[in-house]
C-alpha cells in the first residue's frame, strides 16, 4: 500500500481539505481511494455533475459537491466513468483499551494475539462485484540479539517490522532474549497526522536457541617473523596448515541453550562426540575433519528444537622434510643457519659431523639449527655431514625407523614408510663476504 497526496487535475473529482492533514490518496490494486480523517467532502472541478454509485444507482444530481457514506461512486463526464472510493477513517480507528497482547514463544517463531474489540476491516465493491480489501499495517518492535563480528559477541538489536492488521496473530521471527513487544496501530493514522495507539506485553522467559560457533587457533611464532616451519599456523582465524593444530571452538549460544553436542569427523568417518559448551581439540593426523556443533534448550515442546550448525571444516597437511645441501654463516641474515624446512614433523633428531667424523653439533626442535660454529667458535668452511632422524605426524604409531642409521638424499622416504624419515647428506658451508 502507497499512501501520497493528490496533485489533482482540474478534469478529475478531488477532495476537499488541507491534503496534508484532511486526507490521503491510496492506490490499492490499481483503485483510486481517498482516506478521509473524519467526515467526506468530495468535489468535481467540471462543475455541477451527475454522481453514481459502483452499482451503477444515482447518489446525487447536478451537484459539484458531495458527503457521501464510506464506498465506491463515479461520475460520467464525456461518456467516461471516473471511479473513486472514499472511507472516513474515524469509523475504522482502532480503540486499544480493551484489548490484549499476549506472547506465546516457539522454537522456530514467536505468535502474538491480540484479543478485544478489533476495528472493522475496509472493505469496498468494485464495479465487476468483487470485493476487495485496503491493507492496512500495524508497526511490531521489539529488542532482539544480533551477532557483532566487531565484537564477536551476542548484541542487543532493535527489530521493527510491519504486518497487515487489523488480525488477531502475528507470526514473528524466533526471538532469543527475554524482551517487551510493542504493536502500534495503524499506518493510515500514520499518513493522516493522526495519534497512534499501541498495545504492550512482555516475553520474559525465551526458548529458541541460536548459536554462532567461531574458533581461535594456537599461533607458532611472532607476527611476520621467518620460520622454516611450511604453513605454519600464524594467525587465530587458521583452519589449515602443518600439525599440530590446536583448536579452540566456542558455540557462543544464546541464553536458553542448555544442552551442546560436537560431532567430529575424520572425512566421513565419526571420530568422536563432545557434550561441553565448548570444544578444545588437537589436530594432528593429515586429513580433512568437519566440525559439528548442535545446541537446544531443555524446555522447547517444539519437535524441530535442535539446529545444527553451519560445518566447520579443519584440514592438516601431510609431513614433509626438505634439507638444504648449503648455508652461509655470514651475519647478513640471510641463510645464516642449517635448517630443514618441514612441516607437520613431532619428532626430530639431527647429527652434523665433520670430515673425520667427530660429531659437531646437535638439536631436536626442527624449528632450529646449527648457526656454523663449534664450543663458540666459528666453523671451519667445507663439507660436513649430517643424520636426521624424524617423524611425521601421519608416521604409523607402530613403524620404527629402519636398522640402517642413515640413507643416502636418494633414499629420503620410501613408499613404505609414510611419515618417517631416516636422512643423511652433504651440507656445505661457506661463509663468504
């Protein structure tokens, strides 16, 4: 429904009064309907005219100026018809005082009723005989939760919509926060500068449930600082990337959940269930896991009081082990340590001897490495050698690494031997300016 003034023309009938204040123009499936806010004054600008109901009777003779009842008339000016349709607000205004608003929540919706003495709808003939109905809408506001990605957190929002009116239910949205609903009336009164009435009630206890399920993953390192480390976890958002993943999930639920379940996958195969608020897992084994989280509240009596939410998925990357064949302990920062670069390894061990076989240096973090000095003192340049034994994290719990001590750059990993690794080589270090 479109509520204007009229610009009339002088070849058309128009109302009479301030247009601001006095009445409304409708446009209602196409039909021409003047709102008036309290007796009707209609006029022909032609002059004195001949003035006819819908159903074709005679209202009035040879008159420019007409008060006729709520309803459709016409007048013949050159052998065309002009219709219109004309109401008196004042018969169709609604009086609050006996009425009553009550609240009845739901899982999926919240109904209003609203009881008492409901105005009359505006009804009207058209000249086919068909009845049609002027829409009118009442204003719905309540305070709702909206959620701040801003803040990350559950916020109050205020929530206004419209309905048709006048009918006794209303079906709203799910509300999730105890909250008072107001039902303002009508918007015609609206358009006539008219004082609006409103009926209150109050939901204090709410039982849908919604939920808004986000994570924070555990960091490796600074903000922007080197690593060796491939797809090392830097930022909280991380679902990805080297093992181990340590995941913090939160269902943030709104207040009337009280029962959580945590589904969680391993590619389709369920690996196991949760029932706490919130989920803390490591992730380590290399796959694609999904995340399931469903709430509901213990006193909805609707049978669809469940909502799973929108899957989360994690993926762990398979291990791997690259070694270099040269680093350059110069101090520019660049290359200055023998590192393996990896990614997904939880066991390491690393050998580095000299040409006589005198064991030089030694670590275990693969995140570290050997900065080319010995006791102290800066390494001679030149080839040494090292041994790496390590395990990924998709290393079989029960496969030990070979007898043999080291293996050869061409023997790195075999088929058979997913997820270990037993390496040796040349590393060469060279110092230079």
């Amino acid at each position: 429904m479109l509520c204007t003034v009229l610009n009339a023309s002088a070849l058309h009938v128009q109302p009479v009064g301030t247009p601001e204040q006095d009445w409304v123009l409708v446009e209602n499936q196409g039909d021409t309907i003047y709102v008036f806010a309290a007796g009707i004054d209609m006029r022909h600008p032609a002059g004195n005219t001949d003035w006819y109901k819908v159903d074709g009777t005679l209202y009035q003779s040879n008159t420019d100026e007409i008060y006729p009842d709520d309803g459709g008339y016409y007048t013949l000016q050159n052998g065309e018809k002009e219709y219109f349709y004309v109401f008196s607000y004042a018969n169709y205004r609604a009086n609050t005082g006996d009425w009553n608003l009550s609240v009845e929540p739901k899982c999926e919706s919240t109904i209003l009723t609203l009881s008492g003495t409901l105005p009359p709808a505006i009804t009207y003939t058209i000249p086919d005989g068909r009845t049609r109905t002027l829409e009118r809408r009442c204003t719905i506001s309540y305070t709702d939760l909206a959620w701040s990605e801003g803040n990350m957190a559950w916020q109050d929002s205020a929530a206004t919509d419209t309905y048709l009116f006048p009918q006794t239910t209303y079906v709203l949205p799910a509300i999730y926060k105890a909250t008072d609903i107001s039902l303002t009336v009508d918007d015609l009164a609206q358009s006539l500068g008219l004082p609006t009435d409103s009926v209150f009630t109050s939901l204090n206890d709410p039982i849908a449930v919604k939920w808004h399920v986000t994570s924070r993953t555990e960091v490796r390192g600074k903000q922007g600082e080197l690593s060796n480390e491939l797809e090392r976890p830097t930022d909280e958002s991380t679902l990805s990337g080297s093992a181990q993943l340590r995941i913090q999930f939160y269902s943030n639920p709104t207040p009337a959940a009280t029962f959580f379940l945590w589904h969680v996958y391993q590619g389709t195969q369920l690996i196991f269930t949760r029932n706490d608020e919130n989920l803390f897992e490591v992730f380590s084994e290399p796959a694609a896991y999904r995340v399931i989280s469903t709430v509901s509240g213990n006193v909805c009596p609707c049978e669809t009081c469940t909502h799973d939410s929108t899957e989360v998925t994690v993926n762990i990357s398979v291990s791997d082990l690259q070694v270099p064949n040269v680093f350059t302990p110069n101090g520019d920062g660049l290359n200055d340590e023998f590192r393996v670069q990896y990614r997904s390894i939880n066991e390491f061990h690393c050998w580095v001897y000299n040409r006589w076989g005198r064991l030089v240096y030694e670590w275990t973090d693969p995140a570290k490495g050997w900065d080319g000095t010995i006791n102290g003192n800066p390494a001679p340049e030149g080839a040494y050698f090292y041994v790496i034994r390590a395990r990924g994290t998709d290393a079989d719990p029960k496969q030990g690494y070979k007898t043999k001590a080291a293996y050869r750059r061409s023997q790195l990993k075999s088929d058979d031997m997913v997820g270990i690794y037993q390496l040796s080589g040349d590393i060469n270090l060279i110092r230079g300016k």
